[in-house]
C-alpha cells in the first residue's frame, strides 16, 4: 500500500477477477472509512500480477481477461458451494412489497419447479434487488440438489461470459468452453445480459448454450437493467428466446417497504433503530435499495466507533455527507446539476460535439434520468437530439465505470450521491 494504491494479490487470476467483480466496491468502502480518504485499488494474481494489473481498469475489453492464468471457462458453484454460506443473499433476507412481489415469486418458483417455464428473466433499475434474486437462486439449487447430489450452478455476468469467451477463441478451446457451460451446468445464472449489446459472436454462442440447456430441461435466469425490447443492438432470436420463458420487472420500494427493509438490516446488525430515523431514511431514499441498505451502515460503524446512540441528528448528518434525496430530481434538476458540475452551457450539452468531457456529462445525465425518473429512453434522448441507443450506449458505460470503480467510475458515482444529496 503507498500514498494513493492499496495492491491486493489473488492465488491465481480467477480469483482475482472474482474478487474484483464481487467484493471491490465493498473492500473500497471499509478501506474509504478506515482511512478517511478514497484509494485507488489494485487486485493482481500472483501467478501473473504484471498481466494482471493491465486487467485492474481496462480500455478494452479483451486485456481485461486475456492475461488470467487459469483456463477454467466459469465459475462453477456446484464446485466450489456446499453450504448456504457461500452465497451473500438468500430468499430468507429479500424483503417483499408490492414492488418486488411478481420477481421474488417467480424466483422462487423456479426453484420449487412451480413455473411453467425453465426460463426467467428479471429487470429492474440498479440497486433494486437484481443481484440479491439470482444469488438466492443460485443458493436454493446448490443447496437443493436433484436427487443424485448437488445441482450444478454457473452463476456470473454476462461481461464476464464474453471475456471468457475470448478467452476461449484466443486459445482455441472453444469446444471445451461449450462444454464447460453445455454439458457441465444444471442452472445458469446470468446477469446484466444489456452488456452483450453489439457483440455479434457472444450473443450468437448465449443463444446457441441457452437452446441446449433448455431442451434438455436445465433451468436459465437472465438480469438486466432493460427489457429485450429496449435493446436495439441485440439480435433478434437472441431477444426473442429472452421473452420466450417469464418476464418480471422490479419497480421501486413504495414507503413501507423501505422502512421494513431498514428494519431487517438493522436486525442483522443485531442493533434496534428508533423509528423516527428510519422514517428518515425511508422518506430520504427512494429510488436505490442499495443505497439505503449503505445509508444505514454507515450509520450504524459510526454510531460504534464513537460509541454512541443512535439518532435523529446523527442520522440527519450521515445524510448530509453520505446521500439522500427529499424530492425526486426530474430532467431539468439532472441537467442543470450536471451542466455546473462539468462547466457546460445547456448549448454545448445538447450540441454534436464529440468532446470526451462533453459525452462524459451526457451519459451522467443519461444516467440519472433512467435511475431518478420515469422517462423512457426514447424520452430521455428527444431531450437532447439523441436516439433511443445512443441513451442505451451511454447508461451501460456508466454502469460499466461504476461497477470497476475505475477513476470515471468514482467521478461519476461522487457526482450521483452529490446530486442525490442536495436535492
């Protein structure tokens, strides 16, 4: 660790890149309140940590898993899970409202046998409890079995699918990586399949594995922050096999409900939380389950590092510093925060310019508007001469940078949480 890095070393690449796409915002975070300061994080292998540490931020998708050491095409949790322990979510813990009811029902029933189809497809904005379904999935059949032992369940993103993909193609192992998920897996488990857009190959080699796993009775779950139909740039049998099993759309938290999901982690904080401050939390974020469920941790490590009660003004102080949003920002709000956070006249925004700063801001606001508002994509992009899959293009970039915690990715999330905070 220097002034600005903290350098963490994996056994090998895959666990690298498996700690880095699960756990990197998490360590981030503790290491952020540890230190009082953001650091930049490095997870490298120790097989290979020069190739690895191109992997850390990459430009291009190809270098971000070329160099791993390990030939393996995915994780396998049938493998490597044999407790309920090794899975972070589970259908005990997803709090349900009339938000979430339709998704945690059909998750629950695939795994029961109860649904009519073997395909399930889960969309919702982020931080709405994508992620916590296919985990409690993946935790019910590794668990479950079939009789003849533990199910077989491939869970990863469908980023990861492509990389491994490439992977496979530069190494010639393509009939071992069909293998892989063809004939080794029982359940797989694919999230934010809106990454295959354009990816002409990728999407050509899903439809085929899902057509297989399928006809011989397997079960397939798919996340995205779209439905097909808002996915301009993905093939037309690849989006009609999406539809082809149950759709479920997760919308956000009514009020109740994010005051029973505040109450729930507060008691696997083992803490009791006066109602009033819930209450606050709960009118304050609305629109990220995600963010309230962080909102109240950080109230919580505070609360016992300084070794004192919660309340209401130690809770109105966590939202100060860390977010919160009173009022749903619309369109405009979005625009004039980020048209003075980046220096930008209303003009320039809304011009054709190319500039890597102009685009930048665009997509925060592309962003935003898809989290903090009702708009559709088409909307969104009327408003600044733009098309329905440039919107699209723009959101899935800023997701991408967010979720790698890359120095725009930081930028961007600082941003949100600042808009979030003062609206």
């Amino acid at each position: 660790m220097d002034a600005t890095c903290m350098t963490l070393t994996a056994a090998n690449g895959f666990v690298a890149s498996w700690i880095k796409n699960h756990y990197a915002q998490t360590i981030s975070q503790v290491l952020r309140q540890a230190a009082g300061r953001d650091y930049d994080l490095r997870i490298i292998s120790e097989v290979c940590p020069q190739a690895q540490e191109k992997c850390t931020a990459p430009r291009r998708l190809e270098r971000q898993y070329l160099p791993l050491a390990l030939p393996v095409p995915m994780h396998l949790a049938s493998k490597t899970v044999s407790s309920k322990a090794n899975w972070r979510f589970s259908f005990q813990d997803f709090v349900v409202g009339p938000s979430n009811e339709l998704a945690f029902s059909a998750a629950r029933s695939i795994c029961r046998h109860q649904l009519v189809t073997d395909q399930c497809y889960i969309c919702s904005a982020p931080g709405l409890g994508k992620t916590h379904l296919l985990q409690a999935i993946g935790q019910e059949f590794s668990t479950s079995g079939n009789g003849n032992g533990s199910l077989r369940v491939a869970y990863l993103s469908a980023e990861e699918f492509a990389c491994r993909m490439i992977i496979a193609l530069k190494r010639r192992e393509m009939e071992t990586f069909k293998a892989g998920f063809r004939d080794a897996v029982d359940v797989l488990l694919l999230e934010d399949i809106h990454f295959l857009q354009g990816k002409e190959k990728t999407q050509e080699e899903l439809l085929a594995t899902v057509k297989v796993l399928r006809a011989a009775g397997k079960k397939v779950i798919f996340s995205s922050s779209f439905l097909p139909k808002e996915l301009p740039k993905l093939d037309s049998q690849l989006a009609s096999q999406f539809c082809d099993g149950f759709m479920a759309v997760i919308n956000r938290p009514d009020f109740e409900t994010r005051v029973r999901i505040l109450e729930a982690k507060a008691k696997s904080y083992q803490i009791q939380i006066p109602r009033d401050v819930t209450e606050l939390f709960a009118n304050s974020i609305q629109t990220d389950v995600r963010l309230l469920e962080s909102c109240l941790q950080n109230l919580v490590m505070k609360a016992r590092l300084l070794n004192q009660q919660i309340s209401h003004t130690m809770a109105m102080e966590i939202l100060q510093n860390y977010s919160s949003s009173l009022h749903k920002p619309d369109l405009a709000k979005i625009t004039r925060f980020i048209c003075r956070s980046f220096n930008l006249s209303d003009e320039k925004l809304r011009a054709k310019s190319r500039k890597k700063e102009n685009v930048l801001a665009r997509n925060a606001i592309f962003y935003l508007a898809r989290k903090h508002t009702d708009l559709s994509l088409n909307k969104i992009g009327e408003a600044f001469n733009r098309k329905h899959s440039t919107v699209l293009k723009g959101i899935t970039q800023v997701e991408r940078e967010i979720a790698r915690k890359s120095p725009v990715g930081r930028q961007l999330d600082r941003l949100a949480q600042t808009m979030e905070a003062h609206s």
